[in-house]
C-alpha cells in the first residue's frame, strides 16, 4: 500500500471517527436534556403533594384489591341474575295457562311446561321447533278438537292468523278434556309470544250456570202454570159465587138480606182483583205478559175509570177531576186494556187513601217525533201521603206502608209493582212526590204513537158570547176557564152561587149566554142557585156538573136544567153541549139509542135457539138465571159429546163452550161441529176461566169465535146473545137485561 494510500485511509478513519463523537455528543446533549425534564418532572410532582414511589406502589396494590372485589361483584350480580331468571321460568312453569315466544322465522324460542304438556311423547318439540310442526301435531295427532274442521285447513287457518294484523283470540278444546283460549300478541323485532290460558272451570261454571238457568226457568213456568191452573180452579167456583150473588141482589130483598148479599159480591169480586193482580204479576215475571197495542181514545179511557171509581169516593168528600191538555190529542196506540189497568191502579189508590179533597188527573204532552207525543199523566190527590223513607221502595212487591197489624185499607201491595212494570214494558217511566199527611202525585210518562182519528161529524158552531161559571173548587175553576176559552168564549169565574147571583143581578140576564154550575157547593148547591135565578126572573140556560147524575133527588130546580154533565168532564161532551144551547133544534146528545136493533124487528114467531154446553151444575144454574128474562130457547149439554149430539138434534143459532170438560173439551167438541152439515156457521163463543196470555188465542184457533172469560158477566152475556140473534128469530129483548 503506497502511502498516499495509508493517508487516505487513516483521513477517511479520522472523519468517521470524528463523525461518531458527533453523533454522540449529540446524542448526550439529548440525554441531558431528557434528564433534566425528568428532574423537572420530579420536582413538579412533589410541589403538587403526590406520592412517593413508595406510595404509588401501595395506591396500585389497593386498585388491585378494588378490582379483585368488583369483579367478585359481577360474578354475584350474574350468579342472582341467572337465578332470578331460574325463578321467573319456574313461575311461568308453574302457571296453568301455556306460556310460549316464538322468533320471526316462526320458531319457537321458549315455552313453559304447561304449554309444552299439550305436546307430551313428542321429544322434538323444544326451543327451535317450527310453529307449523306444533300445529301439525295437534291436529293430526287429534290432540285439539277440530270440530269436524279438516286438519290440513285447520293448520292453514291458524297459520294464516298469525299474518293478520291484530291476532283475535281462539278457543281451543283439547282432547284430555280441556279448554283454552289463545292470545298471540306481535312483539318487538317480530316474535310472537302466546298465551295459553286454561278456562276450563270458567267454561264448566258458565255451563253449570246456564243448567242452573234453565232449571229456574223451568221451574218458573211450572210456577206460571200451576198460577194459571190454580186462577182457573179458583174462578170456576167464584162464577158461582159472584153469578149468583149478582142475581140474588137483583130479586126483592130485605135491607139485612141485600147488605148480606152485597157484601158476598162484593168479596168475590175483590177476591178475583186479587187473583187477576197475583196472576198479572205472574206473567210480567214469567216475561210473559205481552201488548196488544190498537187505537184508543186516552181521554175517554180515564174518564171511564173515574166514572168507575166515583162510586168508591161517594160518602166522602172527594172531587175526581181531570185537566186534559187542550191542545192534546186524545186517540193513540197503546194496549187500552193495560192502560186502563195503570190508570185504575193510580187512580183507585188514591180514592183509596184520600178522605176530603181532591183526585186531579193531568194529562199533557208535546210532539216528539213524527205522529208521536210524549206524554206526562199525573195523578194528584190530597190523602193521607206516604212518609219519606216509605217512598223508596213503594213500587216493590208487596210493598205497603202500614203493616198487617194497623192494615185498614184493603190490597195486596201488588199494584203498584205491576203498574211500574206495565209502564216500563211500554217503555215509560214512573215516579211519585208525596207528604205525608198532605198527599201524593203519582206520575208516568211514555211516549205513544197518534191514532188516526176516528171520523167525526162536521163540528157545529159555538153561538155563545158570555159564560158565567159557579164552582166552589179553584182547580175545577181552572180547569173549566181553560176549556171555555179555548172555544173563544169570554168566561166569568165565581166560587159559590150567592156570588153567582151577585153578579147576575149587577148585569141584565143578556149579560151571560150561559150559566154552568156545580152541582154540590158548600151553602148553596147548584140547585138551589137554580132556583133562585128562576125566582128572580133569570132565564139564561143552565147545565149542571154532577158527579153522580144518576142519584140525585127529585128537585123543583131539575127541570129548569138544560143538561146534567157527568164529573170529571169529558171536552167532547162540554163541546156537545155548548153547540146544542146554541142551536136547539139538534137533538140532544144523550137521548138514548135503541139499544139493540133487533129488539125492534117484528115478531114472526121463531124464538132464538141458544146451546150452552157446561159440565159445571153450578155454573148452568148461573147461566141459566142470567139469560132467564130473555126470550131464547135454551138447550143444556153437559159435555162435549153431549153438545155434538145436541147440535145434530136442536141446530141452535149460538153455542155456548166450556172449554174445560171431561172426555171431550170444548176445543174438541167444537171441531166436530165444525165438520156437521151448518156446523161450519154456526157463532161459537167460548166460556172460559183461563185467563193466561196465549188462552184466547190457542181457543179462537180451534175454530170458535170468540171468548168470554169466567165469571160470567150478564151484559157481555146478553150482548152476544142480542148480537147473534138471526133475523127470522123474535128479538130476545135485552131491555129486561140491561140493568144487570
Ligand atoms: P195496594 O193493593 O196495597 O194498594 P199498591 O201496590 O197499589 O198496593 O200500593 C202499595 C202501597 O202504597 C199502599 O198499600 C199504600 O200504603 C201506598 N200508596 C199507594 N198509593 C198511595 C196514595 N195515593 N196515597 C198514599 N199511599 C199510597
């Protein structure tokens, strides 16, 4: 190696030599300066109080130990968690009803034991198990109940409900016996989780309810027909009774005899009130009692009740008023019988308990729909009132305020409870105010749809001006004023007859048309006003309101009275009267019609040929006695087969049926006459003391005409007869009859 070589070598060993002490320099500078920071560091530390390494060291150990416990911590928190669960599914395992989710491929995730029993001896059915599967178990395998339903159809239906949008619940019986019903609810991410609940004793508790049901009604219709035997078994006997009380009332009796024989009629009668009541009841509990609606004239239905009672309130003083609505309608659609019950129920009770004062019936109403009104009836009295906690249960059964020790008004506590249930079945609604000491309303509205009315004759003008009206009663006042007015008569009110005659005498007798006026008035009665206004010279035209027309005495003053009104007035005949003052030369309104126009044919010789077919000794003397003034040719069979054989031999132009006869019934017998030559014409009329809904029916259907119910009244009697009589028979001449 030249030296030029070596030069070059050791310069080039020197600059990498130099180099590296470069480099390492640096590398120290850089090393101080970390050391320094490091320094810095330290000493910042320890200005901020922190710990020694020492420290540090036992800080981490402690963070260990919390570590350690938290985790302890956890593995507690899971182990309850899973325990929890643990109890949660053993509840759910518990529970009778099937608990099950599915996922949204339709398979199922979980389910408890009472709804994996129903799959029992099938070691496929676990979590995973497809829906379609378990349905497929269940029905082919027969372990639900298809109810003739094809399986393959079943599984669709089931499927396809699982689609729709809200999952209706199904019930499901099973064949070991038990019933379910299924709820599937959507969950959240598409599961579906089901709900199987078990009503087995729910359904068999339903079904043991609804035996239960039927027996109770079973039993009521025996009630109900051992009740309609019972009334048939007691009315039979009470014809008698009241037949022949009626008749022996009507013969020559000393006053003893007549009270004892009254008294008997009176009893039957108030004894079969209480069988109809008991038996009424009856049917409404049996739902049996049903409406026969027609038309019918409401006004003219109270009126006849009022009449009817007034009897009752004689020898009290008592005035039954009734204030109709002028601008009401009177004639409706309702079932009049039914509505003549309610009326007389309200009605007679209180005449019942009302010693002086009055009974007023209002009646108003507004149009409601089309052709219906809504009407109010209210029955006011001033009586004896019933107590605040009496009022309460007055509509219920057997409910009467004194109790059977202090008991003086006769009734079976009865009424009351069928009225409310006859006015709720037409849909009304009753209630009562009352005070005691100081008197009731009892009151109803119902809702009725108008009658046509009937045809009426061309109203006749009213030509009267002044009207003077003597009345003691402010409410009969009232009432009158408003009736007047309403015919555009100027009415003048004054409350006795000396204040009547005040005022006539003031005024010349052309001041007044017109004088209407009660007939009992405190002082002065209607009569004797009468009179003295004849006695100074009046002659207006006077009509006189009378609560019993029929009774009054021979007096100078009757013939000076245009009219006798019957009390409470009917608007018709207010009406009448007025227009008859105004044009005299009409006949009077209650001039008396032939009562039958048979009876004033001429004889030609035939007498009426009447057969009455009874089996009951006592209820031919009845019959017999009622019909005994008639001139008929009465015939007598004693049953059914009798009858047919007296059909052939007497041909008579009206039979009488019982129906309720040994070997063959009335029903029977009446059919085999039906099939005889003019048997098929021949008026039937049954006689029968069944009075259940469905008896007049059953009997018109087996071809008799019509039906009378027991006890037998004369006039209805008479009244068949009378109308059945042919036109070659001599008339019967019920005018004998008709005061029965
Ligand atoms: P009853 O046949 O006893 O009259 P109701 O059912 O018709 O039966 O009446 C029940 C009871 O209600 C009566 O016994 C009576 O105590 C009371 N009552 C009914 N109406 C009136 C009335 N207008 N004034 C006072 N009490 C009445």
């Amino acid at each position: 190696m030249t030296m030029f070589d070596k030069l070059t070598a050791e310069r080039r060993a020197r600059l990498i030599a130099e180099r590296q002490l470069d480099h390492r320099t640096r590398e120290l500078d850089k090393t101080l300066g970390l050391l320094d920071a490091a320094r810095q560091e330290l000493r910042h530390l320890r200005s901020r109080g922190h710990s020694t390494p020492q420290e540090i060291e036992d800080r981490a150990a402690a963070a260990l130990t919390v570590q350690t416990r938290a985790l302890q911590d956890a593995e507690i928190a899971q182990q309850e968690a899973v325990m929890a669960e643990r109890r949660l599914w053993d509840s759910i395992n518990t529970v009778r009803d099937g608990f099950a989710v599915f996922n949204r491929s339709q398979e199922m995730i979980i389910a408890n034991q009472a709804y994996l029993g129903v799959f029992s001896g099938y070691p496929e059915v676990q979590p995973g198990i497809s829906y379609r599967r378990l349905l497929e178990i269940l029905a082919l395998d027969g372990r639900v109940l298809l109810n003739g339903a094809n399986p393959a159809e079943w599984i669709e239906a089931m499927i396809a409900r699982w689609q729709e949008d809200k999952i209706d619940p199904l019930v499901l019986s099973f064949a070991r016996g038990d019933t379910a019903r299924v709820y599937d609810r959507r969950a959240r991410g598409g599961d579906i989780v089901s709900l199987v609940r078990d009503i087995t004793e729910a359904e068999r508790h339903a079904a043991e309810l609804d035996e239960a049901r039927r027996h109770a009604e079973a039993a009521n219709r025996a009630k109900s027909a051992f009740l309609a035997n019972m009334s048939h078994e007691i009315r039979t006997p009470m014809n008698g009774v009241v037949g022949m009380s009626e008749l022996l009332c009507d013969t020559t009796l000393s006053d003893e005899q007549r009270l004892y024989a009254e008294t008997i009629r009176s009893s039957g009668e108030a004894l079969l009130g209480i069988i109809n009541d008991v038996l009424d009841f009856s049917k409404i509990e049996a739902d049996k009692l049903t409406l026969h609606p027609e038309p019918f004239d409401l006004e003219r239905c109270i009126h006849e009740v009022l009449i009817l009672l007034q009897a009752g309130a004689r020898g009290r003083s008592i005035d039954l008023l009734m204030d109709y609505d002028l601008f009401l309608p009177t004639r409706f659609l309702a079932d009049p019988g039914r509505m003549r019950q309610v009326m007389t129920n309200l009605i007679g009770n209180a005449v019942k308990f009302t010693q002086n004062g009055h009974v007023l019936i209002r009646v108003v109403g507004i149009e409601d729909k089309e052709d219906r009104h809504q009407l109010n009836i209210t029955v006011e009295d001033t009586g004896i009132g019933i107590a605040s906690e009496d009022i309460e249960g007055i509509f219920g059964e057997f409910a009467q305020v004194e109790d059977q020790s202090n008991r003086k008004f006769e009734g079976t506590g009865l009424g009351l409870a069928i009225t409310r249930r006859l006015i709720e079945l037409m849909g009304g609604q009753i209630w009562v105010e009352s005070e005691l000491g100081k008197g009731s309303c009892f009151g109803f509205s119902l809702t009725l749809p108008l009658a046509e009315e009937s045809p009426t004759m061309p109203a006749e003008p009213i030509r009267l001006e002044r009207v003077l009206v003597a009345d003691d009663h402010l409410i009969n006042r009232t009432i009158l004023e408003r009736q007047l007015a309403a015919q555009g008569l100027e009415v003048t009110l004054c409350a006795s007859g000396p204040e009547a005659l005040a005022l006539l005498q003031n005024s010349s007798d052309g001041g007044f048309d017109l004088l209407i006026t009660d007939h009992e008035m405190p002082g002065m009665d209607g009569l004797a006003l009468t009179q003295k206004l004849r006695e100074t010279g009046h002659t207006l035209p006077v009509l006189m309101l009378s609560s019993s027309p029929a009774v009054l005495d021979d007096h100078p003053a009757l013939p000076e009275l245009r009219a006798i009104l019957q009390k409470p007035l009917l608007r018709h005949d207010l009406v009448r009267h007025l227009q008859l003052i105004s044009n005299p030369q009409q006949q009077p309104v209650d001039a008396p019609e032939p009562r039958n126009p048979v009876a004033v044919l001429p004889a030609q010789g035939r007498t009426m040929r009447i057969l009455c077919a009874e089996d009951n000794k006592t209820n031919r003397l009845v019959f017999s006695k009622m019909v005994s003034g008639l001139a008929i040719d009465l015939t007598f069979a004693e049953d059914g087969r009798a009858a047919v054989a007296a059909f052939k031999s007497t041909r008579p132009d009206l039979i009488f049926m019982d129906i309720s006869m040994p070997d063959m019934d009335g029903r029977e017998a009446t059919r085999a006459i039906r099939q005889l030559p003019g048997g098929a014409q021949v008026p039937v009329v049954a006689l029968t003391a069944h009075a259940m809904q469905g008896d007049k029916e059953e009997i018109l259907a087996a071809g008799l005409d019509h039906v009378l119910t027991k006890p037998l009244k004369k006039p209805l009697l008479v009244e068949m007869i009378t109308r059945f009589c042919p036109a070659d028979a001599n008339p019967v001449d019920p005018g004998l009859q008709q005061t029965g």
